[in-house]
C-alpha cells in the first residue's frame, strides 16, 4: 500500500492533529499555529476549499514529528 495520502484541506488537517494531541495557540489571518505538550509547532493554513499540497504537507508532518500512518488513522 502507498504511503501517500488523499488530498486534503487545511481543516482536516487541523482536525487529524487535533486528533493527536495538538491545539491550537493563536490564528493569525488563515493560518492556525499550533502546539503539543512535547513543545513540537508548525503554522497550518486554512484556505477555503483549496488542499495541502504534497510538499507543505510533508513539512508540517515534520515539524510535528507525526508520520503519514499516523495522520491516516486518526482520519
């Protein structure tokens, strides 16, 4: 099975970290910065109806130290 992911919103992306232990601190226009216990943070942004692309998907997942099998759980 393919590690990839289905295109998703910025929303869902939000609600799949929520999932996991992040909240989010502050908005700032569109974009939503959020925090774990761990300390770990990224900024994701909430446009509607456009998708995450691939590559600022995979950035936020790192910064988050959360693996693609994990976000696909929790979604």
């Amino acid at each position: 099975m393919s590690d990839r992911l289905p295109r998703i919103t910025g929303k869902q992306l939000l609600a799949g970290l929520e999932a996991l232990g992040f909240e989010v601190v502050r908005v700032r226009g569109s974009h939503h910065f959020i925090r774990d216990h761990g300390g770990h943070t990224t900024i994701v942004p909430v446009h509607s109806g456009e998708t995450i692309g691939p590559g600022l998907l995979g950035k936020i997942l790192r910064d988050c130290e959360v693996t693609r099998g994990q976000l696909r759980e929790v979604l």
